[in-house]
C-alpha cells in the first residue's frame, strides 16, 4: 500500500531507539531513545519500545532491529540481553501491544539495510556492546550469520576482543589495533568488495581504514527498517 509509515526500532545493547519513516525511507521528525533496562528482560524491553511510539507520530507498521538471531519473528539468541528472549516471540507480542503489523530482523541486518550499496560481495559488522555481523550479495542478505561468537584470537572470539568490554578493559589503542586485525581477518574469510563498520563505538576510531572499508553512522540501523517490508 502507498504512503505507508513505518516505527523502526533498534535494541541496543545500551539503548533502545525509535525514529518514524515514510514510504520511501526517509526520517519523519526526530529520533529518540531510552535506556536499554536492567535486566534487559523482554517485558521491560517492549515496554521501553511502547513508551518511545507514544512520543513518535503515527504510524502504520513496525520494523524492529534485534541484537540476535531471528527466526519468523522469534528470539533464538540474546547474549547481551537476558536468557527470558530465547525463544520469545517478538513479533506476535509486540503486535499486540501496539495494535500494528510488526517485522523484527537481526539488529546488523536492519543496520546494513541502512547502508549497503546493493553490488557485490557486502560485509556489515556492528561495534556495540556486543559484535554484530551481516553479508550481502548484490542487495540480498544471507540470513543468520553470527560471526561474534567464533574464534578470533588467542582462543578468543571477535565479541570477546572487540565488545564494549573488552574495549573498556584494554583501552582504544589496543582495541583499535584489534579492529584491524579483525578487517585483515574478514577479508580473507569473505573476500568482500565492501566492509561497511557500525554501532555506537565505531565513532571512536581513529585509523586509516582501508579504501573498501566505510564507517556508518548508528542512524543506519533505524533507516534499514524499510527493507523489512520490501517483499
């Protein structure tokens, strides 16, 4: 249907974030935000996501961005959230709540949404409390990478070297040079055109990045919302 507006939501790890899109993706008035509760439990959650649609505009659907695997609308993942989303039917709850169709998708998908060219070989990875990853061929996603939680260095995976926490714990020189080896390592894994690098703690690097990979800005991850409802 035309001119239809579309709520986009992102779950952050830290914070929750809403903005309003038109038909063709581009923002209706600002965005706001609140705080990711603790515990991240789902009630909690939707009811941080419920207070921020009040304050937008109208709207006639829901795109949400999740940080986790997704499958038909349900939560299998939730590592820095809480262990009541496992399993947790997002879609269908939240549907209820706010009366609207609602589409949810792993929270790096909607974020490479935002910002992928739609040419070639597309890698998205997202530097948040977490460690979110994406890929692309030629503008389609292939569903349910979770490359975070594989091995990276030393034993270690790539959330465990380069989340919120480990940047806290080895300051940012140290993790930048992580953030390289990591670029080094993801090129020859995937052998992409584009690395496109997101979340809220890609503002804090300082590097000479390679030509094929591009810092987005964190607004990436409510505009994607619109490819939700692209059948």
């Amino acid at each position: 249907m035309a001119d239809q507006k579309t709520l986009t939501v992102d779950i952050g790890g830290s914070g929750i974030k809403a903005m309003v899109l038109d038909t063709n993706g581009n923002p209706i008035g600002k965005r706001t935000r609140v705080p990711t509760p603790r515990p991240a439990r789902p009630d909690s959650v939707l009811e941080g996501i419920v207070k921020l649609a009040k304050g937008q505009s109208d709207f006639d659907r829901v795109s949400v961005g999740f940080p986790g695997v997704i499958r038909k609308g349900i939560t299998e993942t939730a590592v820095n959230l809480h262990k009541d989303w496992i399993g947790f039917d997002l879609e269908g709850v939240l549907s209820k709540k706010l009366d609207k169709p609602v589409r949810v998708l792993n929270d790096a998908d909607v974020q490479g949404f935002g910002a992928i060219s739609g040419k070639g070989v597309e890698l998205v990875v997202t530097l948040g409390t977490g460690f979110g990853s994406a890929l692309f061929l030629d503008g389609k996603l292939v569903p349910n990478l979770e490359v975070a939680h594989h091995p990276f260095h030393r034993g270690k995976t790539y959330e465990e070297h380069l989340g919120s926490a480990a940047l806290e714990k080895a300051g940012r020189k140290k993790w930048q040079r992580r953030v390289m080896q990591a670029i080094a390592s993801l090129e020859h894994l995937f052998n992409y055109d584009t690395l496109y690098i997101g979340g809220g703690n890609a503002r804090r690097l300082r590097l000479d990045l390679p030509p094929n990979v591009k810092i987005i800005p964190n607004v990436a991850g409510l505009l994607g919302g619109i490819a939700l409802w692209r059948d």
